[in-house]
C-alpha cells in the first residue's frame, strides 16, 4: 500500500454482529492490494485479519463439496478461470476451514458439473444459513468470530459452568439424569461393575441420595411399560404358532382335497358329467377313447376354498354318486346298440319306497328322440345354483367347437327358474305344487324331447 497514492475514496463499513467490516475501494489496484494484509494494530492491538474479494451482488453462488486439497484462493481461482474459459467466473475460495469450494460466476443459470484440476466434479447451489454462536446464544455469527468473552457452558444443558472431569459425577440436573440414569453404553462398559453412583447434590463421602420423585415416577413408568410390552410379544410369538399350525392344516386339507378330486375322476361313472366328457363314436372303432380336455371342470369347484376343504374328507369316503342318478349313460359301445343305432332313450328312476300314509307326487321325466345321431353328451353342474356362475358358463360355451357342444346339461339342486342360451329347461321349481330344491336339465334346442309325468311317492 505504501507505493499506492492515498485514496480518500476508500470506505470501511463495520459489522458488529458478524464481527467482520467491509471494506470498499475505487479501483482494483487497491483491492488487490489489499487483499495482502494479514493483520490489523488498533490501540497498539494487534488483531490477525483474513481478507477476500466477495463476488458482485448479482452473481450465483455454487459450492463443490471434498473439492479442496490445499491450494490458495488465488490458484483455485485461476484454475476455475483456466479450465472453464466459457464461464464467467468472478471468485473462488475455500469456505472457512471445511474441504468446500465456494465460487461466484455471472451467469443465468448454476451449471451442472465443472473442470476443477482436470475432474468433472458436481456443481450445486449455494444457499445461506443462518449462524449461530454457542457462546453468546445468539444469530448472526459462528462461534469462532464471537466478540464476547469465551464462557465454559456445558455442552449437554447448555448451562454456564464447566464440564466434570472424568471419573467425577455431573453437576447438572439434565446432565444427571442423562448420565447417571440412562447411561450410553460406552459409559457403561467403560466403568467397573462395584463403582457407586452419586447423586448431582451428594458429596463424595456421603452415602447416595435416593432419587428425586420425578425420577421414580419415570422408572416405574417404565418398568410397567416393559412389562406390557413383555406380554405383548409372547401373545405376537402364541399368534404366530397358531397362524403356522393353522397354514400347515391348510396345507394338509387342499392335498387331501385333490386327491379325492383325482380320485372321484378316475372311478368310472354312468353319466358322462362335465369332469370328463368321454364321447365314443357310432362306428365302435377300437382304441382309447377321446378325453376332451376343458376348463370346464373347475367350474364345479367351490370359490369358497375353505368350505371345500372342511368337507373334503368326507367327499373322499363319499360313494360315487350324482344328483340325477336316473340317467343312463347314453353310448354305443355295446352291439345291441350298433344294431340298433337310433333307438330312444328312456329316462327311468329307480323304484322308490312304497311308505304308508304319504301322499303321491308327480315328477316329469324325459325321453330324447335322437335323430342321426346315437351319442348324446351329457355335463353335470356339480354346484348349488346356476346364477353365481352363470356368466362363466356361457363364456365357456361360446369358447367350444361346435362338435364339443354338450347335448344336455344337468344341474344340481335350485330353488330358481334356470334359462340359458341356445337350450331349454326341463324339471324346473314351476313343475312341482310345493317350491322345493330339484335338479334342473337342459337339453339343446336341436333335439326332440318327449316329457313323461309319472306318480311318485311323496318323501
């Protein structure tokens, strides 16, 4: 400064809260000039001083994190400068003692990365925190720049005395409860199992204190929280057991369910019903006979899962039996029917009981005239109710070849009038005097179907 002319011009505005001043020049000779002053003597004290050249008030402001590595202000600047000739980059210097790179450039927008020493390195804004001194419990200032006097304030209560040494009880109410009655478990294995513990107001030759009220409230507080959360887990550890039985019981019942489903499909049956649906030609060729195989034999299962399995042990010791147990099965695999391939089929019941005292009832049979044509294929809904499924059915049925199309369909027992698409209903509620649950058939349109009303004993 001393080559320098004297300049009147120069301003030094001074921040108390901060504990930093400004100081302001007219040309960059002298800013630059004073940027070499490394200490102040005001009132024959010496103060040591850090000067820097902020960055114009319009400038964006960007930080690169773990960047430094030792270097000045002035060869951090003039490698941003050198390495980034596209950005206008007007400062550049370490943030305090942290390893940040704090630098200013004048343009639009923050870019996303930068040429630091030959490394891309990210680039992210800066943004201004508000400081606080831990000294004077104030804003404005860190606490290494506070004018105040240096006081020993703990650190855990923010109190003004100065910190035990080690070994020595607390001398702070927070401090002692924080320490002496819930130890971190460094302090804990650190000290030695037979050393006593003093109370905050206790003197060391003095027997200890019994803790204050509040305290015992709070360990007794928490004691019964321990215990409550003792019961909890062993009911969560019981409820858990009992949810695993319940799975493998779940498990063993759908094994023992499928196979008495395998084993209701391979007995053999006199209907040809919906789980198999084996047709034999008219012609008796010999060979196995055809399985169609469709999705179809899912229908007749229950959607309630844990229903089947319930009964699923007694459908496996259950004789294979089907609603409507009249009907024959309707092939021509023996001679008398390849003689005689066009001759009808009489649907008959079984003779029922003659009991005493009871009042006859009718019941409609049916005879299928079948015109060129001598196998008739026959599905059996194993499933209370046609409407929960209906949709699934029809779908099905539109989904089959022409030839596949079942002849006649046999439902289990309803209590509703039962209609379907392209066939005709026999045995319906309507039929009987006494609405009652009975099995509905549907025949296809194509065929001729004679109704036969016989007697019936009443059951």
């Amino acid at each position: 400064m001393q080559d320098l002319a004297p300049a009147f011009r120069d301003t030094v505005r001074i921040h108390p809260v901060k504990n930093t001043f400004t100081l302001s020049v007219a040309d960059s000779a002298r800013a630059q000039a004073y940027l070499y002053i490394t200490s102040l003597t005001v009132s024959g004290t010496t103060f040591t001083v850090h000067l820097y050249a902020p960055a114009p008030d319009d400038a964006l402001r960007s930080v690169l994190y773990h960047a430094f590595d030792d270097f000045t202000d002035e060869a951090i600047l003039e490698d941003l400068q050198a390495s980034n000739p596209t950005l206008s980059i007007v400062g550049g210097r370490r943030m305090g003692k942290a390893p940040h790179i704090l630098f200013a450039l004048t343009e639009p927008k923050v870019p996303r990365w930068i040429l630091y020493h030959g490394v891309h390195l990210r680039l992210l804004p800066f943004h201004n925190k508000i400081e606080a001194c831990f000294n004077c419990r104030s804003t404005g200032h860190r606490t290494d720049v506070c004018p105040k006097p240096r006081q020993d304030r703990c650190h855990r209560c923010c109190a003004t005395h100065p910190p035990p040494p080690e070994g020595l009880p607390t001398t702070c109410t927070p401090c002692y409860i924080t320490t002496s009655l819930f130890p971190s478990l460094a302090e804990t294995a650190s000290k030695a199992a037979s050393q006593p513990t003093y109370s905050a107001w206790s003197s060391p030759g003095a027997p200890p204190a019994l803790p204050p009220p509040q305290v015992a409230a709070l360990q007794q507080e928490n004691a019964s929280l321990r215990q409550q959360l003792a019961a909890q887990g062993s009911l969560l550890e019981a409820q858990k057991t009992e949810i695993t039985s319940l799975q493998a019981q779940l498990s063993t019942l759908e094994q023992k369910l499928g196979a008495a489903l395998d084993r209701l499909s391979t007995l053999p049956s006199s209907t040809a019903s919906a789980s198999d649906m084996d047709t034999q030609p008219a012609d008796g060729c010999v060979g196995k006979r055809k399985r169609h195989t469709t999705p179809l034999k899912y229908l007749h299962l229950s959607e309630e899962i844990q229903a089947a399995i319930k009964t699923a042990h007694k459908t496996a010791h259950r004789p294979c039996c089907f609603p409507l147990d009249y009907v024959p099965s309707i092939t021509s695999g023996d001679a008398s029917e390849q003689s005689h391939p066009f001759t009808p089929a009489l649907l008959t019941p079984p003779p029922l009981p003659d009991h005493r005292n009871r009042k006859p009832r009718r019941r409609l049979l049916l005879t299928l005239i079948m015109a060129d044509r001598s196998t008739v294929t026959i599905w059996q809904w194993n499933r209370r109710g046609l409407r929960p499924k209906r949709s699934h059915l029809l779908l099905h049925l539109q989904q089959l070849d022409p030839p596949d199309t079942p002849d006649v369909l046999v439902l289990q027992e309803t209590n509703t009038a039962v209609s379907l698409s392209g066939y005709i209903a026999h045995s319906q509620v309507a039929h009987h005097p006494t609405p009652h649950p009975v099995t509905a058939i549907l025949t296809r349109r194509t065929l001729t179907v004679n109704l036969v009303d016989l007697p019936f004993p009443a059951l």
